[in-house]
C-alpha cells in the first residue's frame, strides 16, 4: 500500500500569468515531522489552500490522506489540524467558549493533550482570543490543533513573531506531547535553527516545483564551499559547474556549488587557480545558497533565464 | 539501582556537522576522557532530545551509531549503557579510519602552511592533555 499523507500528480496553479505551482510532483510518506522549505513565492500557501479544499487547482490532482483534496468531508477534516501563521480564531470569543466548540467538533478530542500543551502558557478560561498576545494565541491553537487528535498536523510559520521561551515551549509540544506520536507534521518554516532540531525530513519548493526532498544532512552534503585564489579573471561563471553562489571577497573566488566532488578542485586548477580549499557548509548555508540561486534580484547579471 | 548519568553536552545549530553527528562525536569523546565510565547509564533518547530541544529521533540515530560502533551497549528494558572498551574494530578497518583523518587533517592544515615540526609538537600537546584524564 502506497501510504502517503500528501499525493499530488502534476498539480498546477495559475494566477493569471503567474505559475504558482508548475506540474508539481509530491509524495509526503505518513510518519515523521517533514519540513516544507522554500522562498516566498514557491507555492507552500497555494498548495496548503488546494490540498485543504479552499481552492481549486487549474489543472493535475492533489490528495490528503488518500483522499481528494476538492472531496473533502467534515470526518476527514477532522483528520487534519492546520495551523497558520495568523493563528486566525475569532478574537470575540472567549477562551472556554473556542474550547466547548471544538471539543464538541471533534470525537477525537483529547482533553490531557489539550491541558499538557496550554500548560506552558499563561491563558485564562475567560479571556477573550483577541486579548491574548500572539505567543498565547500560537500556544492555544497549537492545543487546540493537538487535541483534536490529528492524523496530520499542517504548521505553516507557527513559530513567526513568538519570544524565545514562547518558541521554545511550542517546539516542546510538537516534539515531546504524546499527542503527536501517531501523527504526521508539515512543518513549514523559514527559520533553519528550527528545522534542523526538528525535521527528520526536508523538503524544499521552489517556482511551484519540487526540487529536493531528503534528511536534512544528506541535503547539506550535497553543498560544499570552495575557495580559490585564481590571479585576474575567475572562469566564466556559467561554465562552472553545479554553480549556486558566487562571491570575490578580497581577491579570492568563493564558489557555493551542489553536487560536486573533489574533481571540482581541478576545475578550479585548470581555470588558473593557485591554490584551492573546501570546506563543508552549513544547513542553513546550503538552503540559502540554493534558494539565492532561482532567488528574484534587481541585478539582471546574475538573473536566471 | 544505577543512576543516569548526566550528559553534559552542548549542540550548535548552524555547525556544518548535523547534530546528530555532533552528540556522538561529544559522547565519544566523554568516554574516550573517561568522563563517562564503562556502565554508566545515557539519559533515555526524550529525556536527551528534550534536554537539547531536538527532535528525538535524532538523538535515536546518534544512540545507535553509538551502539553500532561498540561505544554503548543496550540492557533489555534498562536503557543504554557506556560499554566495556575492546577493540571494536578490525585492525583493518583502525588503519583504514586513521589513514582517513589523518587525509582530511592534512587537507585542513596543509594551506596553513605552518612547519610539519610545529604542527606534531601541537598534537601531541593535545593528546598529552588527554592523557591523564584517561588513565584516571
């Protein structure tokens, strides 16, 4: 049995003459905290609000547990916890009335979960959501999404604006609540301090299309930092191989590249170099230096056709 | 009853070394300064993930490289255990790795253009200051 939470096949998204997602091909295996990647513009939201039911894909098919995402039923989006940057409840309710609701809503409705993960945060049963600050309303929805016992738990930017211990105690409910154990995570983020304590998968979305998905190590080992001292001109920089950034920084050439090995030093010999080092970069250098590489820049040197 | 014993360890993000590389090279380290002891008892996978904010499954990974490599050995249903040393590796395989480390040091260093003299007396410096530890 193919068991994938997420399954799209060719699912593609037009606004206007923009391609928000481009023939996107994603298989997210049931399990794990996987984290969605990409720059702003690569197509998580749209795919989040067509795999969600909120809008229809122009063409190609997407399914959420197994099922398809323009289908869903109210049982299945009992399945589903969603939590957004915004963490949008309506403000006018009062804490105790947003919980009856959801309690009511969903059979799954696990009151230890929902008390373990609201413990780490000062909220009162009668105050109202739109009193809370942004740290207390991330923390109640994380509990609220936690509690209703989801199969998968959606997490775009849940940690955005939140003060360090508020971080902190979200990112402890999401890896040590026993709520979470028979659960799959989408975790999407653009802070790589996270991701790398959190992910055991990570995925990364650039121009509506997939273009990684592995551990978080093998991705960083596919990215190495060179350094060469090459006198006057480097190589033109379109014949370098694998090339994602390139810098002068004193009169040497640094080179960010993906996927090559140490026959790459003698590319760099063979363009004049007179010495040449490597060294291996971190996960938060490797993401950033494959996102700058597609990344929109006024500098139409180094824009990509 | 033995007690866990505390791992004082510290991981960084943003290290090029995924962390679950970094915990076994720390815990390796511990043992080989004999700041952890043969039966001493490891922090149980959550409690560790907890203690260092990171994904347990990560902690999982470095554990069983650990045990794997001979560092560690699991008791059934007691938890994991620093491990009597032996050799745990071939003869073979011991050259093997030393000739590996000793490649990628020289890779390191060599750009560094200090003397090769200077550059011994240094490491043995260092293996100097791990020595008393270890026989303590």
């Amino acid at each position: 049995m193919n068991d994938y939470v997420i399954e799209t096949d060719a699912l593609t998204k037009r606004y206007g003459r923009k391609l928000a997602l481009d023939h996107l091909d994603l298989r997210i295996p049931r399990g794990r905290i996987h984290a969605l990647v990409g720059a702003n513009g690569a197509g998580k939201s749209t795919l989040f609000r067509i795999l969600l039911g909120f809008l229809p894909p122009t063409a190609g098919s997407a399914r959420i547990l197994g099922r398809d995402s323009q289908r869903l039923t109210p049982e299945d989006r009992g399945r589903i916890g969603f939590v957004n940057e915004e963490h949008t409840l309506p403000g006018w309710m009062r804490v105790n009335a947003v919980t009856d609701m959801h309690r009511r809503q969903y059979p799954r409705w696990n009151e230890e979960a929902f008390r373990n993960v609201l413990g780490h945060y000062h909220v009162l049963p009668e105050q109202k959501v739109g009193q809370l600050s942004r740290g207390e309303r991330a923390g109640f929805n994380l509990a609220l999404a936690l509690a209703q016992g989801p199969e998968l738990l959606v997490l775009d930017e849940p940690t955005l604006g939140l003060d360090v211990v508020a971080k902190r105690a979200f990112l402890e409910s999401l890896m040590y609540s026993n709520a979470t154990d028979d659960c799959t995570v989408i975790y999407c983020s653009h802070q790589m301090e996270e991701i790398e304590r959190v992910a055991d998968n990570l995925v990364i979305l650039e121009r509506g299309r997939l273009m990684h998905m592995s551990a978080p190590d093998e991705f960083c080992a596919r990215v190495t930092h060179w350094v060469a001292d090459i006198p006057f001109k480097g190589p033109d920089p379109r014949s370098v191989p694998g090339l994602l950034q390139l810098q002068r920084l004193d009169g040497l050439h640094h080179y960010l590249v993906l996927d090559q090995q140490d026959d790459f030093a003698e590319f760099l010999r063979a363009s004049g170099a007179r010495s040449v080092q490597s060294m291996p970069v971190s996960l938060d250098r490797a993401v950033n230096g494959f996102l700058a590489k597609n990344h929109a820049t006024p500098d139409a040197q180094r824009a990509q056709a | 009853m033995p007690r866990t014993q505390a791992l004082m360890l510290q991981i960084a993000t943003g290290d090029p070394r995924p962390i679950s590389k970094q915990i076994v090279d720390a815990v390796r380290m511990k043992i080989a300064t004999a700041e952890l002891s043969p039966g001493d008892q490891l922090p149980s996978v959550r409690g560790l993930a907890q203690q260092l904010t990171v994904n347990p499954n990560t902690v999982a990974k470095a554990y069983a490289e650990l045990t794997a490599e001979g560092w560690l050995e699991s008791r059934q249903g007691l938890g994991l255990y620093v491990a009597t040393p032996r050799q745990r590796l071939s003869d073979a395989e011991r050259s093997r790795r030393l000739d590996e480390a000793i490649a990628r040091f020289l890779h390191d260093v060599i750009a560094l253009d200090y003397p090769p003299d200077e550059v011994q007396a240094r490491l043995h410096r260092e293996f100097l200051a791990l020595a008393p530890r270890k026989s303590a």
